[in-house]
C-alpha cells in the first residue's frame, strides 16, 4: 500500500543496497553498508513509526494539542482512502514503464531496496506495518502537526504539513513532491 512504500522509503534509505553502488556518487574510500536484514527491517520500522507516534503525543501534550481530537474512524473515510490510493498506484506502474528519470529512480528503489525486503515478509508483517504506518503517521501528520498549525492559519496548516510530509517520505526528489501532493 501507498503508506507501507512511503514507511519503507523513508526508512530504508538509511541503509545503501550493494545493488544500488553504481547508481550512487561514492567516494573511492567509502563502502555500501551491508544490506538490511528483515529482523532489522521489521524492528526498526515498528521504532520509526512507534516513534512517531510518541512524537506526536509527547508534542501534544507539551502544546497542549490533543493528536486524536479529530480522528474519527468511518467507512466513508476508509473508502475514501481507499480510492485515494489508485493515483500513487497509477504512478507505480507509470513509474515502471516510464524512463523518466525520476520515475527510475523510484522503480530503482522499489526494485532493490524494497522489493527483497517485502519478498521475505508475512503477510502478516505487511498487513501490521500498513496499519502501524497509517495510524502513526496520521497521529503525527493529520492529528497533530495540523491541528497546531491549524491554530495559526488554515491555508498554512495545509502548506506546512503537506511539505513536512513530503520531506518525510524523500525517497527521491520526484517522490517527496508526489507525497506532498497527498
């Protein structure tokens, strides 16, 4: 899912795929780190996003903003999100037809740094990390971070926390602007 790839994106390039050394502007001296391990992958993902959510609430607290105030859950809302999602899977697949520079460079990714990573999880592993990425990063993100803006001015709060978002999913350069745009 489109919240599962922005997860892994964000923390996976932490970490250099010895695939990926010929696409990267490395010093002689330097080496790849050794790729993830999916005991690594799956436990640092939980603490990334486990994080945010701590974020979010320490923050809330400290602001006195309450992260969740006005997060309802509805079957409206999930099939808006649902539908929300086949603009970023059309971008998928043009990604993997395009030779676009920046759609290659996300299809790189996707290919060598998260596809390995995602062939050796569980269903079950997918299905968690979707539901901790959406959850904690709508706490953060929507829960949060927007209604603080919100505070200051409406049209700010939607500006802010879309480019805030956008850099926290800056896989590429074409990815960050696609992921503000959501």
């Amino acid at each position: 899912s489109r919240v599962l790839l922005h997860f892994a994106g964000t923390f996976s390039r932490c970490r250099v795929s010895c695939k990926l050394k010929d696409n990267l502007k490395m010093p002689d001296n330097s080496q790849p780190s050794e790729p993830l391990t999916l005991s690594q992958f799956l436990t640092g993902a939980g603490l990334f996003e486990g994080g945010m959510l701590l974020v979010a609430f320490a923050l809330g607290f400290l602001m006195d903003v309450h992260p969740t105030a006005e997060l309802h859950w509805s079957w409206k809302s999930f099939g808006t999100g649902v539908l929300a999602t086949g603009p970023m899977l059309l971008i998928l697949v043009a990604s993997f037809l395009s030779r676009s520079n920046g759609l290659n460079q996300i299809r790189v990714f996707l290919r060598d740094l998260i596809g390995p990573m995602l062939d050796q999880c569980r269903l079950i592993d997918i299905v968690f990390l979707s539901l901790m990425a959406g959850i904690c990063e709508e706490v953060l993100f929507r829960g949060f971070l927007f209604q603080w803006a919100r505070s200051i001015n409406p049209t700010f709060a939607i500006m802010f926390v879309n480019i805030l978002f956008g850099l926290a999913h800056a896989i590429t350069p074409l990815y960050a602007w696609l992921a503000g745009l959501t």
